[in-house]
C-alpha cells in the first residue's frame, strides 16, 4: 500500500520559492505575483497513478503521472520548458527527477499527519512548501 495523498491541501508556508522561479527564469513581475500566492493542491490518487493541480487565484498547473513512468512534462505556465520526468517512491516519499535545460531539477513530496511537504529544488535552491489537509 502506497502512501495516501488524496485531497485538498491549502499552502501554509513557503520559502524561496522566489529563488525557484528566479533559476528557471521567470520574469520579475510574474515573480513579484506568485511568491505571495496561497497555492492549494488538489490530489487524486489511485495507487501509482496521480492526477494533480496546483491551483491559484493568478496561475494553475495540472500535471499527471504514473510512479516509475517517465513522461515528457511540459511546465505550461511555469517556465514554458520540456522536460522528462520520473516520479518514483522512496519509501512513502515521491521523488521526481526532471531532466532537461536546468540541472538538478526536481521535486520530493511527503506527508506527515494532516500536512504536505513539498522541496522543490533546481539547481542550487530549494523551496520549501507546507501545506494543510483540507478537512
Ligand atoms: O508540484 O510541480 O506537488 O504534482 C505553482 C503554480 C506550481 C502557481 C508549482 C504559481 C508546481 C505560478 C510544483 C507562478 C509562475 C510541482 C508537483 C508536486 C505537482
């Protein structure tokens, strides 16, 4: 039995994410917008199969996979880059690998109680969100 990440999980810190959108170069204007964002995560997961969205009242991004399936990611929105990626389980922590312009992309994602971890690093930053189950 995998970990259980369905459902509603609403932001509740997040550090340096400015540092994130800085390395895969995103403008300063949408930068000076999107750090302050409250971003919710929306989950719908059956086994390895995950169907996600990162919700915001500026911008969302939708990306679905399948654990251990690599898959062509397009960062629509984002920094508008192809990449491929795989998602895969460290114990009950999802690890994802993105391979493309920018070194050492990815992203780990876990849970402990009613919280969500997410690091999300490119090349020498890492961002880190927490977000809250939505009861
Ligand atoms: O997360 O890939 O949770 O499965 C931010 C959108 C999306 C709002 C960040 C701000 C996506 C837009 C991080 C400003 C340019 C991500 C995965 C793990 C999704």
């Amino acid at each position: 039995m995998p970990a259980d990440f369905n459902g509603q999980w609403v932001m509740v810190t997040n550090e340096n994410f400015e540092d994130i959108m800085n390395a895969i170069d995103i403008d300063f204007a949408t930068r000076k917008i999107a750090r302050h964002l409250t971003q919710t995560k929306v989950i719908v997961q059956n086994g390895d199969k995950f169907e996600t969205k990162t919700l915001s009242t500026f911008r969302n991004y939708e990306v679905n996979f399948t654990v251990g399936e690599e898959f062509e990611e397009v960062t629509k929105g984002l920094d508008n880059r192809t990449i491929q990626t795989l998602v895969t389980w460290d114990g009950d922590k999802l690890v994802a690998v993105q391979k493309g312009e920018k070194a050492n992309r990815g992203w780990m994602q876990w849970i402990e109680g009613d919280l969500l971890h997410l690091e999300i690093h490119v090349e020498d930053k890492i961002c880190k969100q927490v977000f809250k189950k939505k009861p």
